[in-house]
C-alpha cells in the first residue's frame, strides 16, 4: 500500500478497493497454498489450541502434564523393567525404598485425585532380579590366585 487513505472514504472501504487493485493486477495468482483450506481456521474452536500447540512445538512429553499419583502408578507398573538396568543390589534396594517412601507420601497428600497404587513388595521384586541377573564369576583357584606375576623382560634380564 503505497498510496494513502484518501480523506472522506472509509477504511473498509479502502481496504477492499485495494485487494480489488490487487486481485485486477494478478497478484494473488499462482499463491502456493491456493486452493487449500487454511488449517488453523477450518479446525473446530478449541479453547486449549496455545496449551496444545506449545507442547506439539517444545516437544514435550505428555506424561509430564500428569498428576503425580499417576505418575507414581505408571512408574510402579515399570518397576521390573528399571530394576533390569541396575547391576548392584543396594542401588535396587535404594530405589525401590525411594519408590515406596514417594507413594506413601503422596498417598497422605489428599489433593487431586486418588489413584490407589500400594508400595512396591521389595523383597519380591530383589528375588525376581536376582533370578534374572548371570550368576558372577567364580574366584580363582588358590593355585592360580598364589602363582607369582611372570617377570618381565627387564627383570628376567637383570636378575
């Protein structure tokens, strides 16, 4: 829009003369989207679009918007699968013993909603890991424990 508002007409009026203008010239011919509905506009009204839209852009996960008694229920539900990656038995007692205390909490916490989820049995869930773990390599024999190192070449040269 080079050319200004002339005086005595009004804004409508002159916006739609200058999109006729426009239109008469060709410039709105060969536009790539033509033709094709504009996506934001043909969606029904959705009162939470810049909640959506803003977790679909940051590319973050859904389960963060959960309650936490939610969270705990679907974590309880992974415990096996977590427990798997752990090589040490305290870092599993740790964690269930975490696990267990953080669902007693939110148990006595009475806001939002009641999601029953009990504690974790530790000790069934050690036995199961243990059973899934390899059993650990045996010692050595005393013999080949007492065998002295074998020289080195230096040593053996200048002994």
């Amino acid at each position: 829009m080079t050319e200004r508002k002339p005086p005595g007409m009004s804004t409508q009026d002159w916006v739609r003369a200058q999109v006729q203008q426009a239109a008469n010239a060709g410039e709105f011919d060969n536009l790539s989207l033509a033709g094709k509905p504009l996506t934001k506009l043909a969606a029904p009204h959705d009162p939470d679009w810049w909640v959506k839209d803003f977790i679909r852009r940051e590319q973050i996960e859904a389960d963060a918007l959960l309650p936490p008694a939610v969270l705990l229920r679907k974590e309880k539900q992974k415990v096996q699968e977590t427990v798997a990656r752990m090589r040490r038995e305290s870092e599993v007692r740790d964690y269930l013993a975490d696990l267990n205390k953080r669902i007693l909490v939110s148990i006595r916490d009475t806001t939002g909603p009641v999601v029953p989820a009990g504690t974790v049995d530790e000790e069934a869930v050690l036995a199961q890991w243990r059973a899934e773990r390899p059993e650990p390599a045996r010692p050595q024999s005393v013999a080949e424990a007492e065998r002295p190192a074998k020289k080195s070449f230096w040593q053996r040269l200048f002994s």
